[in-house]
C-alpha cells in the first residue's frame, strides 16, 4: 500500500516573527462610509450634495415631501439657503417658512432604512427659529406610512443650536422612513438633520454601524489601513476645492464644521467618518492604524504640486503623527484631546501614495521620506509600487525604496485564480534583508469558493515568507448592494443585513490563528503536483482597436519551431472589432508590425492577442491602455485577467511605432522602436498536493498548523511530530462555485473537531482548509 504523506512539526523552534501580518484594507468606495460602516442613517443631511460630486445630485437629493414625490424648492416656502450657514464648510442649510403643516422625508441610503423594535434611535438636527419657539415632530414609519415611534424638538434660542432627542422604535420594519414635520406658520432654519442608532459600534456618538463593525473585529485583525486606495490621490490640489485629493484635516473636528466633498468614486462623502474616527475604530478594532496619505501627485489627472511647494503636504503627514501620537500639550495632540482623545493612539507605521505611477511620485517621496524620517525615526514608512505585480512602476517603487530605506513597499494586484496558483512562490526569492512587502491589495476577482481557497494557498505562501512579506489584507473590504463601484469585496450588506464571502472566511481563519513565529516542519511522501494549464504559449493571433482607429503596416507572423512565416497586408482596425491575423502553432514565435493611431479617439489602446484559445483564454499585449498610460501584458484564464507585467507608455496621434513581441517558451518580451518594454514569464499553473505552513503564537502557547487542499480529492497524512496533545481541527470546505448571498449567507461547511485520537490518519476535504491547533506537551 502506498505510504501517507507525513507531516512533521520542529516543536519549539522559532523562525520569523509573524508580527502584523493580516490586517483590513479600507476604502470609501462602494458607500463603504456613509451609507455603510458609518452609522449615519440619513443621506444628504446637510444640504451638500452637488452636481460636483454626481451628476443628477442637487440640495435636496434624498429628500421627499410626505407623498414620496421629490422634495423641490417652493419659493418662500422651501428654501436651501447659504446666507447665514453654521459653519462656512457647511454652506447650505434648509430653509422652511410655511404657513400650511408640512412634512419631509428621508429614506437613506436604500430603499428604506431599517428600525428594530425597542431600539432607541437618536435624531439631532442644528435649528435656527426666525420667528417664535417652533416645534418640529419626528416620526419613524413603515412602509405602510405608520408611525412606530416620534418625539417632538422645539428650537429655540437667537441662533444655531444643537438639538437632540432619542425615539424608540416600536416595531422591526426593513424600509421604514424618517419624517420631520414642521407645523402651520413655522419659520425656521434647519442643518445636520441626523438619525444614528444609539447602539453604534461600542456605543461611539457619530460612530460605526455595530453590526458591519462586529464582524470586523470577529476576525482579529492585526491592522487597518485607510481611508483608501485611489480615493486618496486622485483629485485636484487645492484642500478647499470640492473635488480636492484627501486631505485629513478637512476630515477632524465638529462633524457640522466639515466639508462634505466629491468623493471619487462618485458619490458625496460627508466625512463624519474622519480621520479621528478611523484612529478611534482601529483602537476599538484592537488593530494598528495604516493611514496613507497623498504627495502631491494625482497619476489620474497628472496633477503635482510643484516640488518647491510641497512643504504644506509634508507638514500634514508630521501634523498626522502628531495628531495620533502627540501629547496634549502639542498643537495637534491638543486637538486630538479636545475631540475626545487625551492619550496618544501609538501610530507605527504611515503610507505616503497609493499605486503611484509615474517618476512625479518618486520625486516628491523622497521629500516626505526624509522630513518624516528625521521627525519621526521610529515611524514605519510606507512607499508604492504601482498598481501592478510587475514592470516598471512596480520595480520604480521598489527601488526607490531600497534607495530611501522605506521600511515597507505597498505591493497592489487583483488576478485570476490561476495566477495566485502559479504565483504561489513569488515571495521565495525576495531579499529578507531589504524592505519588506506591504501586501497593501489583493484579490482573485471574484467571491466564489474558488477564489477565496486559492486567495488561502496563497496566504500559506505569504506566511511561510514571513520574513520578507510583513503585512497583507485582502481589498476592498466593504460594499453596499445597491451601491456597487468595484467588485469582488470581502463583506457585503444592505440596511439591515451583512455578511461575509467565502474569501471573508478565509481572512478571518488566517487572522484568527495567524500566530506569532513561523516554525520550520517537513512534508515527506507527497503526491505529484498537478499541471492545470495547458504547456504551449501558442495559437491564434487576434488584433483589436479597443475603441481606437489603427492603421498597421508589414504585421508579420514568425514561428520560430514550424520554420513558417505569414504577412498580413497593411490595414486599418477601428473601434470594438477583433480580426484574426494569424497563428502560431509552436511557443516560440515573433509577432512584427508597425502602428500607427489616427483620428483622436482612443479607449482602451491597440491591443494584440495571441496564443488565442478561445475567448476565455488567451495573452493580450496592450499598446497605450488605460487612460493611454500603459504597455502591458495581460493573461486571461478561464474568463479572469491578470495583468503579467505593465510599463508606462503613452501613443502620440500620428506616429509610427515599430513592435516586436517575442514569445519562447512561456517567456514574453516586447520592444517598441528597439526598446525593451516588457519581459515576463506567463508561470504555468502549477496545483500542489498541499499548501502548508506551520506557526507557534506565543500568546496562547498554541501551535497551529495549516493545511490549504485546492484539489477534488481529499489529502490524507499522517502527522509525525510526538508530544503534542489537544489537536482540535477548524474546517472548512465548498464546493468551487459557491458564494454567499444576503439571503443565503452561510453556504460553506465549517466545523470544529477533536482530533486526539487520530494522528495517523488525518483527513483535509477536497476544495478545503484544515487548521490545527495542538499544544506541546509539557516538558517537550
Ligand atoms: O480597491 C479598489 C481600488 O483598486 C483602489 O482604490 C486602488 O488602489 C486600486 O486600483
């Protein structure tokens, strides 16, 4: 009979330290803040929105009279106002002098807002009365229009006031409403027209919604980084500008003294979820805080600030540190204690950019660097390799890294399955002693199974190269279902429900028992890996204009094994059409043409495809893609793309270029008019028989094994290593397909076990994860 693999565990062995490794990614995008984490219920409750932020936005946006028509202005009666405003970052405010009774509604950020039966909700609104003492009632209601709970404000005083009043729901309703009432010959001005939960997370005023926050902290993250990703560099560079990049001191201080902005991606945001806030949930959360910051550059638009004028921008990022960890007798410190917060938050580490592209970037880094360096010696900084796993921003970052010591490079890639399997060793070979990794985002493009189980064989990979990479976290974390800008996202919910995907799981399983030491083990008697993707480079060769005009010239076709050449006339490609050129049959061929652009439009660029399969398998060489910024090499397996490697280029209108692609084996290069552009092995997707890592955590004195199995057959061992005792398992298996939903959340098999009696013969399911925790037994 064939031997069982073996696994066997080197018990009190300590290797690298795991320290913060998995931690959360967090971004306003998606209406992840307002209309999400944040517990605010009503939208639009300062009369901000503009068409600046969203096209169709207005004063009234979200607002509706009684009937459910929109709210519209009704001269003298319906005013929004700026005359007179309580703060002028608030400009707008509600003006309602109406001899009739006359009521308004809001219905948040769905199609209703969710009220609990006994929940107590605290309404608070800024009012200004213009005549008399008036008084507004506030109703919850259903849906059926009745009311299931209502107080009753009376503003008064000779100016802005705040007013505050707690109504309790009598009834569960999923798309009730809120209603303000003002009465007959009222006339007065209104603000900030607010209903939180009183049970927010923690109990915070002004703070994160319990439910979406519980989860978070369920998962024992080791840090969170925020408030985003492209959020916080695209935007123009004026900090009072509407549209301007993210700037944390617009983000501090009375919630009613903030402006609300453009957020972008495309919708307002009011930023009640500022940057206090977000210290204040990560010390909630038990989680390091990872602020990233702007420098000045917005690769979007191509916005810098010129590098003499950079001297604002660095002083925010010291004003940040100063902010979070500053004693109260410092400016910032005073303002953090003033808002609640006397004792310093302990920020290590700090991000300067987010997937910069573009030398502007590393320019101006190195001011931030060494200003925050020589303030700040012990603050961990952060810098940015792109948006890509590899080309020349990613290797622009890194070296400008190396040359300024950053401590840590912010490492960005969302790629099929298949490109996690065949990249599961990429760490390997990285240098322990130079920065180390900021796995800053990641994801395998989808919430099935299939992915979160491949994102978890990665994981082992990231863990088991603990001395190289030092932080992860899957991204985005959070989306609003009827709000969706970016898809896949780790936790998803409407008004009154939230749930975790499969790759929700995966991240929580991995964080929970992350540990704190790596321990070195053996795996003996393994099975073969297993080859999924098919071993040649060839086959069809496709062009396409996505959405440009090309005229190409001498389009030639080599393939180097067969000893054949084809040559394709001259000809023009216009906007969506794909034509086939050719073929090579072999993996070794050159692909010569000359292009040229005409006309100005331009999409996505020029793009060439080969080793054409079928349309869900295929390489595309991009010429000028996104925003005519790129020259990449894409992978599209199984229906998922993976961006291989990208350099910066753009196409002038006009001009002829001369390429080259060269395909040997799995090795691509390309060359525009002689330059070497891009140089990449398409790995091949390589299935091991099992991905492991083995770890100690110090604090519970626990040894954990993990055990990721990405095959339709289960993997059974033996597990070799004496003394150890109380194995208990933690499972989960899927079938690849499977995804949660809001109605159906919990599609996975999870279980817990003992497994004591059972060392020889230890089973992890097909398409499953096993953990195991074991103590030593003492003496060991
Ligand atoms: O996570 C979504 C977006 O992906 C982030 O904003 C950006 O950094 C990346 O391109």
């Amino acid at each position: 009979m064939k031997e069982l693999p073996v696994i066997d565990l080197e018990l009190g062995k300590k290797e690298a330290p795991l320290g913060d490794l998995y931690g959360l990614f967090f971004e306003d995008l998606n209406h992840a803040a307002d209309g999400g984490l944040y517990a605010e219920m009503v939208q639009n409750r300062s009369f901000e929105f503009s068409e600046i932020d969203k096209e169709g936005y207005h004063p009234l946006y979200a607002w509706f009279n009684e009937d459910g028509s929109p709210l519209k202005f009704i001269p003298l009666t319906i005013r929004v106002l700026m005359d007179t405003p309580i703060h002028p970052n608030n400009p707008h405010y509600l003006k309602i002098n109406t001899k009739q009774s006359l009521a308004i509604v809001n219905k948040g950020f769905h199609n209703g807002m969710y009220f609990e039966r006994n929940k107590k909700y605290r309404f608070s609104l800024f009012g200004k009365p213009d005549c008399g003492n008036p008084k507004i009632s506030i109703e919850l209601r259903d849906a059926n229009h009745q009311t299931i709970g209502n107080e009753v404000i009376t503003i008064d005083g000779d100016n802005w006031n705040r007013f505050e009043t707690i109504i309790t729901s009598r009834e569960t309703v999923e798309n009730g409403y809120l209603l303000i009432r003002f009465d007959e010959n009222t006339d007065v001005a209104v603000d900030m027209l607010s209903l939180f939960p009183v049970e927010t997370y923690k109990g915070r005023i002004n703070g994160c919604r319990k439910d979406i926050a519980e989860l978070l902290e369920s998962m024992n993250p080791k840090f969170m980084r925020f408030p985003g990703g492209c959020l916080i560099h695209d935007g123009s560079l004026n900090s009072s500008d509407r549209d301007s990049m993210y700037r944390w001191k617009n983000t501090i201080g009375p919630v009613e003294t903030r402006p609300t902005r453009g957020n972008s991606w495309g919708y307002n945001q009011t930023l009640g979820l500022g940057f206090f806030e977000y210290f204040q949930l990560c010390e909630d959360l038990k989680t390091e805080p990872i602020p990233v910051l702007p420098a000045g550059f917005d690769p979007h638009h191509q916005r810098a600030v010129p590098i003499e004028e950079l001297g604002p921008w660095i002083q925010d990022a010291l004003d940040l540190i100063e902010f979070a960890n500053g004693d109260i007798n410092s400016k910032w410190g005073t303002i953090r204690a003033e808002m609640g917060h006397p004792k310093p938050f302990h920020m290590k580490y700090i991000g300067i950019g987010n997937e910069e592209v573009g030398q502007a970037f590393f320019d101006r880094y190195v001011y931030f660097h060494k200003a925050i360096r020589e303030k700040y010696p012990d603050i961990q900084i952060i810098n940015s390799a792109g948006p890509f796993a590899a080309g020349s921003e990613y290797e622009r970052g890194w070296q400008s890294a190396r040359q300024n010591g950053s401590e840590l490079v912010d490492e960005h890639y969302y790629q099929s399955p298949d490109w996690f399997l065949a990249n599961h060793h990429r760490y390997d070979s990285y240098d322990s002693n130079g920065p180390k990794v900021f796995l800053g985002e990641y994801a395998s493009k989808d919430n099935k199974w299939w992915n979160a189980l491949t994102e978890a064989s990665y994981m082992i990979g990231l863990e088991r190269n603990a001395d190289k990479v030092a932080l992860a976290c899957y991204a985005p974390m959070l989306a609003n279902i009827d709000f969706v800008n970016w898809k896949p996202d780790m936790i998803w919910f409407n008004q009154s429900k939230v749930y975790g995907t499969p790759n929700y799981y995966v991240q929580k399983l991995f964080m929970k028992y992350q540990g704190t030491h790596t321990i070195p083990f053996q795996l003996n008697n393994l099975p073969e890996k297993q080859l999924k993707s098919k071993k040649s480079s060839g086959g069809d060769i496709l062009i396409k204009g996505d959405g440009a005009i090309i005229e190409y010239d001498d389009f030639t076709i080599i393939d180097h094994s067969a000893g054949i050449e084809q040559h394709v006339k001259s000809g023009v490609i216009e906007d969506m059409s794909l034509a086939k050129v050719g073929i090579s049959e072999s993996d070794n061929y050159t692909i010569k043409f000359t292009f040229k652009k005409t006309g100005e439009k331009w999409d996505k660029g020029f793009k060439i495809l080969f080793g054409y399969e079928d349309n869900d398998n295929y390489l595309t060489w991009a010429l000028g893609g996104w925003q005519n910024q790129d020259c990449l090499i894409d992978c599209m397996r199984e229906g998922a793309s993976s961006v291989l490697t990208q350099s910066i280029w753009a196409v002038e209108t006009g001009v002829a270029y001369h390429c080259e692609l060269h395909v040997k084996n799995r090795f691509i290069t390309t060359y525009i008019n002689g330059q070497l552009f891009n140089e990449i092995e398409d790995k091949l997707t390589i299935i091991e028989p099992i991905y492991a890592n083995a770890v100690y955590d110090q604090k519970t004195d626990e040894y954990y094994l993990k055990l990721v199995n990405v095959q339709d057959i289960p993997f059974t061992f033996r597990l070799a290593t004496d003394r150890v005792e109380k194995l208990r398992a933690i499972e989960i298996s899927g079938l690849p397909e499977m995804s949660n939903t809001i109605d159906n959340p919990s599609t996975l098999e999870q279980k817990e076990y003992d497994l004591s009696e059972t060392k020889d013969d230890i089973t992890v399911p097909a398409y499953g994860i096993l953990f195991i925790r074991m103590n030593a037994c003492k003496g060991t």
